[in-house]
C-alpha cells in the first residue's frame, strides 16, 4: 500500500523539516545540508523520495 503525502512527510522527520526549509524559498543542495547539518548521503534520498511524490522539483540547480 503506498503512504499518503501526509505519513510521507510528517512520518519523517528529516522530509518535514526539508519541506519547512524551502518554503522560505527555492535551495541548492549544499544550502539544504547546511541549514539542516544532514550530509549529502542523508538529503539525496529525500529529495528523491519527494521528487517522486511530486513534492519538489529543480530548477537553476536549486
């Protein structure tokens, strides 16, 4: 069974606070691992996981 977009978020703390992030507007990869501390190994997957929701998308390396 596939999660709903609410359990896909808020069932992870690290997408949450992702999400929360780039409401402030559009970041690059390195300004997310920054803001957050979480190293690359640790956002790929997440952008990944939301990119396949539809949840996030790049435009101008951001």
């Amino acid at each position: 069974m596939e999660a709903s977009l609410l359990d896909l978020v808020f069932l992870s703390e690290k997408r949450e606070k992702f999400l929360l992030l780039l409401r402030e507007g559009p970041k690059s990869i390195k300004e997310i691992e920054n803001s957050l501390n979480y190293s690359s190994t640790s956002v790929q997957p997440q952008i990944k996981i939301l990119k396949e929701r539809y949840l996030l998308y790049r435009e101008d390396n951001k």
